[in-house]
C-alpha cells in the first residue's frame, strides 16, 4: 500500500483476469484512481486503453497506459517474459461513474479485509 505520489491508495490484488484493450492480462494492484496489469503482448505507452473485466458483467474503464515495462519473472522452468503496464483511469460517462466506483470499492474492501486478515494471522479465506 503505497502512497507516494499517487493520488489514492494502491491494494496488491490476487491476480484478477482482465483484458487491456485486445491483450488478455491479469490486474495485480489496484486503486480508485489506476491499477498495473501484468501481460504478455506489448502495449505502446502513452496510448488510450480499455480496461475490460469479462469474469464481473463486462465492465469497461477506458484508461490511458502511463507506462510499459518488460518484467522478468524465474521460475522452475526458466525465465518468463512478461510486461507490467501502469494505467490510469480516465473519465466515464456519468451514468457509468457510480457503478464503476461501486465495483472498485468493492474490490478494495475485499482486498483491505485480506490484508487485515494476514496481518492478525488469522489466515481465514474466501
């Protein structure tokens, strides 16, 4: 949960599937504000996105990549190529607003309840 210079808090996510615009990609943090998606197809930072969760209804955030970078993650069966993408979310018509917020928060009280969960070792799950 860093703070720094973001304008709202970011909560690490348990590998939710998402879409970022045509590249399938799973989002691993997440705030009211942006979120990072880990991918393996490159996406040109800069450019106008669309977050898509398919597994949630279908909602779809348009987004702007702030940035794109080529991650390497080692394992068991060797180095694995991956990009981790930082977007931002950008503006929704309004009768969208209250509805992606709600999602959002939803996903964040999730995430704070795990959080304090591990915190007080309770380890309790889904």
């Amino acid at each position: 949960m860093s703070k720094d210079r973001r304008r709202s808090e970011r909560y690490p996510t348990a590998s939710i599937p998402c879409q970022l615009s045509d590249v399938n990609g799973e989002l691993v943090d997440l705030s009211l504000e942006g979120a990072a998606v880990i991918h393996r197809s490159p996406v040109k930072a800069g450019t106008s996105a669309t977050l898509i969760f398919p597994s949630y209804g279908g909602i779809y955030v348009p987004c702007q990549v702030l940035r794109s970078i080529v991650q390497v993650n080692r394992g068991d069966h060797g180095p694995e190529y991956v990009f981790r993408s930082a977007i931002s979310f950008a503006a929704i018509p309004p009768d969208q607003e209250q509805s992606l917020h709600e999602f959002l928060q939803i996903q964040i009280d999730r995430l704070r309840a795990k959080q304090n969960e591990a915190a007080a070792g309770t380890g309790a799950g889904d």
